[in-house]
C-alpha cells in the first residue's frame, strides 16, 4: 500500500464527513425555513405521509463538503507540482457534479411545482446523456479512457484485436477500419447507457431513509480497497480513485448522521444523481466499468425491479402487478418490513456483492 495515497485517503475521509456534518446542520434550517420540504405521492406506502415536508435536496451538503475538501487537496497538488495526478479524479467529480446539477434543477421543479414531479423523464435523460457523452470525450482525449471491456468473473478483456482474431477472412484494410470503427461505437453507447442506467439506479434505491447513502459507502469502500491495491504499482491511479472514493464514503457517513430513521433531511435527485455519477466514474476510473454492475447490484436489481413492474402491468391490459410496490424497497416495506431491517439487509448484501466483485477481477 502506497503509505502518502493511505494518509491523503483518511485526511479527505475524516474531512468530507465532518464538513458534511456541520453543513448540513446550518442547510436544514434553511431548507425548512424555505418551506423546501418533500411531497409524498399519495401511491406510496400511507406511513410515508408522516415524512411530508422533510427537507429534500440535502445532497448539497455533502457536495459542498467534497468539492471543499478537494479543491483544498488540488491546491497543495499544485504547490507541489502533482497536480496532473488529478485529471482523472477531475473528470469523475466532474460527471458527479453535472448529474447533481440536474438532479437539483429537478428538486427545485419538483418544490416550485409543489408536487412529487419535475423535470420529465426524457428532459432528465437527455441531460444525462449529454452529461455522459461529454465525460467520456474528455477521458478518451486525456488518454484516461481504455475502449476495452474486462468482463467480470470471466477475467477477459473483450478488445477488437481479439474480435478480429475471430474474422480471419477479413483482410481489406477498408473493411478493418470499418470494424475498428464499429467496435468503438459499441464501446460508447454500451458506455452511454452504463453511466446513465447506473444514475438513474442509484436515485431509484433512494426511497426510504438511510438506503442509498447506506449502500453506497459500502460500494465506496470497495473502491477503496481497490485503489489502495492499485496504488502499489500505479501511484496515479490509485491516488485519484482513493480520493474520490473516501469523498464518497465522508459524504455519505456524514449525510447519515441527519438521515438515518427516522430521518431529518432527505438527499433528494441532486444527491442520488451526485453518488451515482462518482460510483460509476469509479469504476470507469478503475478502467473495469462493468465491475459497478456486480458491486452495485443492489441498484441494478431496484431498477430492475421497476422495468419489470412497468413491463407486466402494460402486458397485463394495467391489471397486474408483479410487485405490490417497486422499486423493491416499497415492496418489502407493504409486506410488513420495517425501514430499518431493510437498509441493514440491504447493506449486508451490498457488501457480500463488493466481495464476489473483488474476486470478480
């Protein structure tokens, strides 16, 4: 273990949490003095009324706490002279950021508006697309980006060399550009609906109090223990995924202290698209993206959750349900599971799929 990236981890850890903590406890009476409190959609489980009016969009706390933190760790970079280390740590704060940006132009539709609906789905992904597409020129243009998919468990690299491998026939030069191209554009748009699927995932596990904050500083120390290995032999690498990882677990542990059951403030789209945007630049960091899919599996099975709802009620004639609620975090909660018992559950899990992905690779 690289012993400066392990000191610089903790400093930025400590410092992320604390700075959250302390912001949030000045945010929360703003926010209620606003009256900036969350609708409940009267679909939702009847308990969840007694939450009406909670402050939302507390996501801001811990993204001011961070880009603190981080600005102060770029500026001795600078004075040091490492501060080119930092790119790639730049470009994944960058695309959590911009994903926290529409996130809360989203709350504030939804507060302005003064019900449980802002910006429309397609408004909200066109944005996100954009936001990706921008995030991946800028690593493909600052060499940060690898068109390389490492499939997990497998242990592969699937990579257009191997691909042509398979097509010995193929010997026009023409025609190998066209593969060469083609293959590429198959990297972006499964790239593309990576970053934004995990996004949109992470802000669809955010339904009760405490879940996604929870399981992301699970997700946020398995990146952890990652860059911490990768240190060892890449000291840029591993210095850029270990400060936004600890930035990650900072916020979110600190965002607990007001969030956890019952909670005081909720982290609202600017927060839940902020963590997405970072775990998924993570692992894009990481250079193994499809990694976020076996660590993170908790958001993708609450995503998945929802398609299948959407799916079998429209197949159905609007009938059926396969799930008494989705996402399946409202499920557990009508068959009688507390709020609690769920987010304990579901962070236990999260921690057996970070190992299972820490064997994965």
């Amino acid at each position: 273990m690289d012993r400066a990236v392990f000191y610089e981890y903790i400093i930025v850890l400590l410092s992320v949490f604390a700075l959250t903590a302390v912001l949030l406890r000045l945010i929360i009476p703003v926010l209620k003095s606003h009256k900036l409190g969350q609708p409940i959609k009267d679909i939702g489980p009847r308990w969840h009324k007694s939450k009406e009016g909670t402050p939302v969009m507390g996501g801001i706390g811990f993204i001011m706490a961070t880009l603190i933190v981080l600005l102060i760790i770029s500026i001795v970079s600078l004075i040091r002279g490492t501060i080119a280390e930092l790119v790639p740590l730049a470009l994944g704060l960058g695309l959590a950021v911009a994903n926290g940006m529409i996130g809360f132009f989203d709350d504030y539709c939804k507060l302005l508006k003064k019900q449980n609906e802002g910006l429309k789905a397609y408004q909200k992904y066109l944005l996100q697309l954009v936001v990706a597409a921008v995030y991946l020129l800028f690593m493909s243009i600052t060499g940060n980006l690898s068109t390389e998919f490492f499939i997990p468990f497998v242990k592969k690299t699937l990579t257009i060399d191997l691909f042509m491998e398979k097509l010995t026939w193929v010997n026009n030069e023409y025609l190998i550009k066209v593969f060469h191209y083609a293959f590429k554009i198959f990297y972006y748009a499964i790239a593309l609906l990576l970053i934004t699927g995990i996004v949109n995932s992470v802000n669809l596990t955010d339904g009760i109090d405490g879940l996604a904050a929870s399981v992301t500083a699970v997700v946020g120390g398995f990146f952890s223990v990652l860059a911490f290995y990768i240190s060892r032999s890449n000291h840029v690498a591993g210095r850029s995924l270990s400060l936004l990882s600890s930035s990650v677990i900072g916020g979110t542990l600190g965002f607990l202290v007001y969030n956890w059951n019952p909670a005081r403030v909720f982290m609202g789209d600017t927060g839940s698209l902020y963590l997405g945007g970072a775990v998924v630049g993570a692992a894009f960091m990481l250079n193994r993206p499809l990694v976020i899919l076996v660590a993170g599996f908790v958001y993708v099975f609450e995503a998945i959750s929802v398609i299948l709802q959407v799916g079998v009620f429209k197949l159905s004639g609007r009938k059926k349900r396969l799930f008494k609620m989705a996402p399946f975090h409202h499920h557990l909660e009508k068959c009688g599971w507390k709020e609690v018992t769920i987010v304990c559950v579901f962070t236990l899990l999260t921690v057996g799929f970070c190992v299972a992905a820490w064997f994965s690779i």
